[in-house]
C-alpha cells in the first residue's frame, strides 16, 4: 500500500491519536471558586462553547487537557487564582468526510470498524470518472499535521482480497479525477468550508506547505 507523504502532508504513522473534542460533544466545566460559572455546555457548530465572563472560546480539536488550561488562562484576568476542571460527557456521532468522485460527497455515519470502501459506497459510490486506484485517506495526526495515505479501490471493487486501512473519527477520505495533486486544492476549498472554524484550525498551518 503506497504510504509516499506529498509537499504539505506528514508521514503517515498508525499511532493511537490522543482524544480530541468535536462540535457536538457534551463538557461540564466546574470552577470550585466561582461555581456560578460552572456549567454543563455542548460544543457549537462552529467548534465554540461560551463561558460566563469570558464568553466564546475554540474547544474543537483540542484535547480535554488543552481546553481546560485555555479556560483557566482566559479567567485568569478576571478570578483570582482559577481552577477549573473540564469533564467529558456524551460525544458526538462518530462520522467522516467524503469527497472527490462519489455520488453523494459529504459526511458519512461511521459503522464499527468502517474501512475507505464502505465509505464510499455509504457516499453513493464512485462516479464513471474516479480514480479508484488512488483513493486518499486524510488523518490528523498527533501534532495536528495532515497525513496521507493513498489506498487502491480497484482490487476490492473488482471482487480480489485486499487490505483496507480502517478509518478513524473524523478522517477525510477524497476521490481523485486525475491524481493526488487535486487534495491540495480539495482541502483548502471544499473541506475548509465543511469544517466547523476553518480547515486551519483543524490542521496545522505548515500542513499545506505555506
């Protein structure tokens, strides 16, 4: 299976990512010091919850860890010596990101153990034009960089064994016409509008060679 990283994608690894929050997730934030603002809040659409005193703050892709010492930062300037503890409830619904040469591009329900192929058949399946051979997988990896792996479709679509990468939360999978230089342009103009607060907070900004 071709693992070649492009100009502006990491090298793919299979590490266990750390767990990151995403719109949808309940939170419950305590603030032992001031408990009226504690409060049980979901992330936002935009990937936001709002807090009293400080209003808005970013919790999507952030790990627990992470959001809570941003909390404590931002009431920082308004509580003496805050301590605040996040609590993870209920996630979201577990979903990916179809794109490119499907019939039906958009998010995609994950089943148990999802591989690219159910997920582009759950997408409506490829259209006459998709290059089934060059079937990208777009994952980000622990330090927030976008990793690519290209997966071959046409051996499974045409009823031989294959091995296929099982997909994780929030992963992307992108159908090419031509070949793999169109995830550049598929990411920054399709993805980047489908993702709650823009592509770049989801990536790392060197992740697109810029």
């Amino acid at each position: 299976m071709p693992e070649a990283p492009l100009i502006g994608f990491a090298q793919w690894t299979d590490d266990e990512p750390y767990y990151l929050l995403y719109p949808g997730d309940k939170l419950e934030i305590s603030v032992p010091g001031a408990p009226e603002l504690s409060r049980q809040t979901q992330v936002g659409p935009d990937g936001r919850i709002t807090l009293g005193l400080v209003g808005q703050v970013m919790a999507a892709y952030k790990s627990v860890p992470q959001l809570q010492q941003e909390i404590q930062a931002a009431y920082h300037g308004v509580l003496r010596d805050p301590q605040v503890t996040v609590y993870p409830g209920d996630t979201a619904p577990m979903r990916v990101l179809v794109g490119g040469e499907v019939r039906n591009p958009g998010w995609v329900d994950m089943l148990a153990d999802m591989d690219v192929l159910q997920a582009t058949m759950a997408a409506g399946g490829l259209t006459h034009g998709a290059k089934s051979q060059n079937v990208m997988i777009i994952r980000r990896g622990r330090d927030g960089q976008a990793m690519l792996r290209i997966v071959d479709l046409k051996t499974p679509l045409k009823g031989h064994d294959s091995r296929m990468t099982a997909l994780r939360r929030f992963d992307i999978v992108f159908v090419p016409r031509t070949n793999v230089a169109e995830a550049g342009v598929f990411m920054e103009q399709w993805v980047n509008n489908l993702i709650p607060g823009g592509i770049l907070n989801y990536f790392t900004y060197k992740s697109f060679g810029k």
